[in-house]
C-alpha cells in the first residue's frame, strides 16, 4: 500500500552519489542486523532475496520471503523486514532515486509514470515468485543491473538506467488496478512512529504514545502489536539498539556516550538488551566490523 509520510519518519540517507542516485546494498539478516524496522523514503526500493527465508511487510501486509522472491516498495511506502527463528536471509537491497530515471523532465513519460511514482500515485505489484510468467522478465535487467555495477565499465550508467527504466515498464504491466485507499490505521500508525522517530533518544512511555493517536493504554498496547508486530517497548527498544548500533559502526564514540545518546539511562541495562538482540556485546558488535 502507497503511503504518503510526513518528513519526520523520513530516512534521509543518500543513497549512491547526488549524480546517480542508484545503490545496492546485500544485506543478512541476522548477521548484519536483527531486523528492519518500520521506515519510509523518497527513493524506490527492490528487495530481492538471494538466499534463506524472512518476512518483509510491505504497507500494512506482512509476507514470508523465500529465496527469488521480489518485493517491490514504492516512494512513500511504509516498509519492513524481519527474520525467522533460527533462519537466515541473505538479499539486496536495490535503492534509487525515481528521479534519476528522468521524473524532471518534460515528457509525456515523467507527466504519466514518473512524477505519478514518486508521489506514491502508480499502482505497482508488491511480490514477485519464482514460477510466475512475469518473473524472468522482470528479474532479467535487475540482474544486467547488478552486473553492471560490479564490472563498472564506461558508460555502465546508462545501462543502469536503461534496466530501470525496463524494470518499472515491466512492472506496471502486471498491475493495473486503483491503489487502495489509506486505511484509519495506517494514518493512526504514521503519527506514533513518527513520534517515536522524533522521541526516541528521549524517556518516551507507552502512555504518551498512546495520547498521542487517543487510545487508551491497554487498547493502544494491542493495536500496535497489530499492526507492527511487536509490543511498543519493544519496537522502542529496537529503535533505539539500531541507532546505536549505526554509531558503534561509524564512529569511535565511548559505548556510555552512545547508550545516553539513543536513551538508555543505564549502560548496564544498554549492555544486555544489546546483547539480547545482536548477540554480542556493544565492543564485540563494534570490532567485527
């Protein structure tokens, strides 16, 4: 399901160069993170699973990956992935800036595909299996496009945006259909992980989060483990062990100093919830990468 967030939930990393905005990035769960949380961005996201099983939700539906499968999130489209027990999924994430493919320009292409695509407007399919009739072609420029990237050779830009461009037209093919209205749900959920982005490195309580969609505690606790599939303190927790693993993989910042900054009040209590969800200590996690 198309969303339309506002910019506090926004993941505002760029992704490749300002010139060519395309990037893929191969990622494990859980070897490299526990879990995606919950996020939105500008850029469409490809994720193609290479290798094990997961879930990636996709709007407010949760789907079991499989290895070929590929999902398809379009710009504004709330997303996550998750593993399963004693599974590991091995996948890419293939992220590019609609405008790259030509949504600036001054055709009949930007006025009816693109430009409606990147402001969540263009009805896509959301998962592709091995076994549909669609699936080589579609998959076909996605693996040009890889091969393109790690070989590098001159002018491999163009080709990237060729495959893209291929990619999308393939796509909006399969799926004609009206985009689904957003439910009352999905709008309620927007405004506390919105909160939640904006509050987490502070003392932010169930109660508070609660007020600020105007559900009562115990209804609140219910409806979001619904919808996201884990309790509020978890989710919080989750957000804030994920911030801080992001600095304890970019900078030489002291572990106290990262606990306190992403909110936790005790290191000890930092030290084992980090732990519990990578496995590790913070000083182990930081050296094995």
């Amino acid at each position: 399901m198309a969303m339309t967030l506002t910019a506090d939930f926004q993941e505002k990393k760029q992704h490749g160069s300002v010139l060519f905005p395309f990037n893929i990035y191969p990622c494990t769960i859980p070897r490299d993170f526990p879990a995606v949380a919950l996020h939105w961005h500008t850029s469409m996201e490809l994720i193609y699973v290479k290798r094990g099983r997961g879930q990636v939700q996709v709007g407010e539906r949760a789907m079991a990956a499989e290895a070929g499968d590929l999902f398809v999130v379009p710009p504004g489209t709330l997303h996550a992935l998750r593993g399963m027990d004693g599974e590991r999924m091995e996948y890419e994430n293939i992220i590019f800036n609609v405008d790259f493919l030509g949504a600036g320009a001054a055709d009949i292409c930007a006025q009816q595909y693109l430009v409606p695509l990147a402001a969540g407007r263009l009805a896509l399919p959301t998962r592709l299996s091995p076994g549909q009739a669609e699936y080589a072609a579609v998959i076909a420029p996605l693996t040009d496009a890889e091969d393109l990237c790690r070989e590098r050779a001159p002018g491999y830009e163009l080709g990237v945006k060729a495959d893209m461009l291929r990619l999308l037209f393939l796509l909006m093919r399969m799926h004609t259909g009206p985009i689904p209205k957003e439910s009352a749900s999905t709008a309620r959920l927007k405004a506390v992980l919105q909160k939640i982005e904006a509050e987490y490195a502070q003392q932010l309580t169930v109660e508070q989060a609660a007020a600020s969609c105007g559900c009562s505690t115990s209804h609140f606790m219910r409806w979001f483990k619904q919808m996201t599939g884990s309790s509020f303190v978890t989710y919080l927790n989750d957000r804030r062990l994920a911030a801080a693993a992001e600095r304890l993989r970019k900078s030489s910042d002291a572990v106290l100093t990262i606990a306190g900054d992403v909110g936790f009040e005790s290191l000890s209590n930092f030290n084992h919830q980090f732990r519990k969800r990578y496995g590790m200590t913070p000083r182990e996690y930081r050296q094995s990468f």
